[in-house]
C-alpha cells in the first residue's frame, strides 16, 4: 500500500504552496501542519465507506475491492461510471469548468489514497486525463489518517460529514444513500461513532438521523425478504421507494411497545407492509404518491384496531409471495419485475384485500365525521339552552317580537326534522 506522505518527504509529489482552511478542529492536525498537493490521478481510489458509492457498489462487494489505478483500474472505472450515471449534467459542467479554469478547490485524501472529499472533481480529472493524454493531477490536502485505526475513522468522517452535509452544506445526500452512510457509520460491533455524534456532525436533528437509521434497517428486511442480498440498495433508488421506508420507520416505532407480544405483532406488520410494498412496486407507485399511500397504509390499517384482521388476512399471500420470489434470482430491478409478473394473481389478491380494508377504514372515518357533526349541533343547542335560550350577553329585550317568532319557527321546524330523523334512524337500525 502506498503511502502519499512518504511520497511527499522522497519528492514524488509535490505542494501547490495553498494552506487548507479545516471546516471543523480535529485533534492531532490542523490548518498549519497540513498543505495541499499535486497528486497524480494513478495513485487515488474512490472512498467506499463514502454513503453515495457504498449504496451504489453494495450489491458488487464480493466482486470489487477497492484500488488506485496502478493496482487495478476496473474499480476506479466501475465507480465512476455510478457517479456520471447518478448525476451527469453537474459532472459535464464539473469537467468543463476544470477543462476551462483549472481546480478550483482542492479535496480531501487520505494517507493511502482514499479519497474523502472531491469525488466528482477527481472523475472529471480522470475523464480529461483519458481524453487528452495529458499528465493530470488531484489537487488534496493529504490526511495522516486511515481506516485502520478506529479512532482515526471518527476524524475522518466528522470532517466529511462537515464538508459534505454540515457546515458547508454543499451537497444534498439522496436519501437512500444517507440513510445507508448513518447505518453504515453507526450500527454494528465497532460502530465509526454513536447516532447522536453523526447528527451532530451533520448538522441534523436526531429524530430525523434516527428515523433514518431505521428506515435503513426496514430497507435490508425488504431486502432479505425478497431474497436478495440485504445491501443491494440500488435496487431501492431504482424502484424510487424510499418514502415507503421512511414512513415505516415513523410509524412502528410509534405503534408498537418493547414487550414480548408487542414485537410478534409488530414483525407481522412489517412483513405485510413489505406485501404492501412490492404490490405498489407492480402497479408503479412511486415518489410522492407512494408515500401518499403508505400514510394511508399506517393511518387506516395500522393504526386501527383491524391491523391484526389485516395481517391474518394476507398471511398466506405474503409468505407466498416471499417463498417464490426467494426462490428466484433477484438481483437487478428486472429480476424484480419479473417475478412479481409471474405472481400477478398473489398480487392481485393481495391488492384486493388491501383495497377493500382501506375503504372500510375511510367510510369508518366519514361516518365518524358524520357523527361527531351532529353532535357538536346538539352540544351547541344544549349550551344555548342551558344559558337561559340566548348567547353570550344578548338579552330577550334585544330583539323585536319579530324576531322572536322567526328564532319559534326556526325551532318548530328544527323539532319536526329532529322527530323525523329519529324515526328514520330507528327504522335502520338492525
């Protein structure tokens, strides 16, 4: 493994003379021991502990280890090809800007090349370097630090998180890469840093750093569940689901106590909201309208007492549609769709009893608001009635003896539509 610092006391790479300005204080450095290089692009390698490349290449773990292009550039090339996919009119303006004006500011690296911050400015460097054939180079600030050392990886992300979600705030995380970066850095044996050390350093609340965290939990359950592997989060980005992650997250924690029989029944709502999920994947629901649908999911099904009628009722499809989609090969968005096409009677069933559940619960809630209308009426003509047939401070020496007489029909006519109802609603009653 190289080691940039040694290069830079043998004179193979070399200061631009510019000082950094560190957004944050990290212990053992600071803006006067550290300077800016000149650093050629073969010697640096993209960061996968970084949360927007660790959710692209999640699913190709096993097949890609991270290296310079020295070693092996099928890395470099593979994450750069995610990256000008993920975003590539901001990298065409990046590489022009550069191709026009030089770099402009300079990133951040570590002692083995890891690249912390700058990861689009180093692909548009690299684009220009393969077109041109020019010797191009990464202007960095070199940290002494590595992954290696436990305590190193919390400088290492404190400083990424202030320049890239924090202090600065430059770049807005996709939310399914942030909530893969907070799980990642947080959860574990040897966790980076606590949840409450991130939200901090990220200039986040923690309610939302933690419903996050969640919602990257729910996010390798579906995964799990629908048998492919538990990191493959592109295939969430793909599909544009992450609102329904989201409000899961909100809404168990909210509905569910830590008990024994709290969490059995809390595991059996999940897994019927994961149903719920890949029945909305099948019929394109996405975006703003699935979450839409998922307040609706937790709002008259979960929320109420027919929940558990509602997981006993699709039981059987959801485990069905578990154990076939399991037993195939899911590993893109295809594979996906191919399989919830060859279970489109599962779906369809499931779609059913979820359809009829939901408009249940609705016209439940429109008779409640018929109810309670009525009455707040009578409330109203009690409280009338109790303050001697006035409001307020009116007196009978107020009004005329015409309006006496309308205020008596009024109520002739609100006694005979009362007496009327009345019977009709005995005449429904079973």
């Amino acid at each position: 493994m190289i080691s940039l610092i040694e290069l830079a006391k043998a004179g193979t790479i070399e200061k631009t003379g510019a000082k950094p300005k560190l957004p944050i204080r990290i212990d053992g450095v600071s803006s006067a021991t550290l300077d800016v290089y000149k650093i050629p692009l073969e010697y640096l390698y993209y960061n996968d502990r970084n949360g927007r490349i660790a959710t692209g290449i999640s699913q190709y773990n096993e097949e890609l280890r991270p290296a310079n292009d020295r070693e092996d550039p099928a890395y470099n090339d593979f994450v750069a090809s995610l990256l000008k996919k993920d975003n590539a009119p901001v990298l065409k303006r990046t590489k022009k800007s550069i191709a026009t004006a030089g770099q402009q500011v300079y990133g951040y690296v570590q002692d083995d090349g890891r690249i912390v911050d700058g990861n689009r400015r180093y692909t548009a460097l690299r684009e220009l370097c393969q077109e041109t054939g020019q010797t191009t180079y990464f202007e960095a600030v070199v940290l002494p630090f590595s992954y290696n050392n436990s305590a190193e990886r919390a400088k290492i992300k404190k400083l990424e998180l202030a320049i890239q979600m924090g202090i600065e705030e430059r770049q807005d995380y996709d939310p399914v890469d942030l909530a893969v970066d907070i799980y990642q850095t947080t959860s574990g044996s040897d966790p980076i840093m606590t949840l409450a050390d991130y939200a901090a350093g990220a200039n986040m609340k923690l309610k939302k750093a933690t419903e996050y965290y969640h919602g990257a939990f729910y996010m390798r359950e579906f995964l799990k569940f629908i048998g492919t592997a538990p990191q493959n989060f592109q295939l969430i980005k793909e599909n544009k689901i992450w609102a329904l992650f989201l409000e899961l997250s909100k809404s168990l924690a909210k509905s569910f106590a830590d008990d024994a029989e709290s969490q059995v029944r809390k595991n059996q709502t999940m897994e019927s909201y994961f149903g719920f999920i890949l029945h909305q994947i099948h019929v394109g629901v996405t975006g703003n309208s699935a979450r839409n649908h998922a307040r609706d999911f937790m709002r008259c099904i979960v929320a109420t007492e027919n929940n558990e009628k509602f997981n006993d009722a699709v039981f059987d499809v959801v485990e069905d549609l578990a154990d076939s989609l399991q037993e195939s090969s899911i590993d893109t968005t295809a594979d996906l769709m191919k399989g919830l096409n060859e279970e489109n009677d599962l779906i369809t069933e499931f779609g059913d009893v979820y359809d009829t559940y939901l408009r249940d619960a609705k016209n439940g809630e429109s008779v409640e608001k018929f109810i309670n209308s009525v009455k707040k009426s009578v409330q109203e003509f009690q409280r009338i009635k109790n303050d001697g047939g006035l409001a307020g401070k009116l007196r009978f020496t107020d009004f005329s003896n015409a309006q006496l007489q309308e205020l008596q029909t009024y109520m002739r006519d609100l006694n005979q539509v009362s007496k009327e109802l009345f019977k009709q609603y005995g005449n429904e009653v079973h």
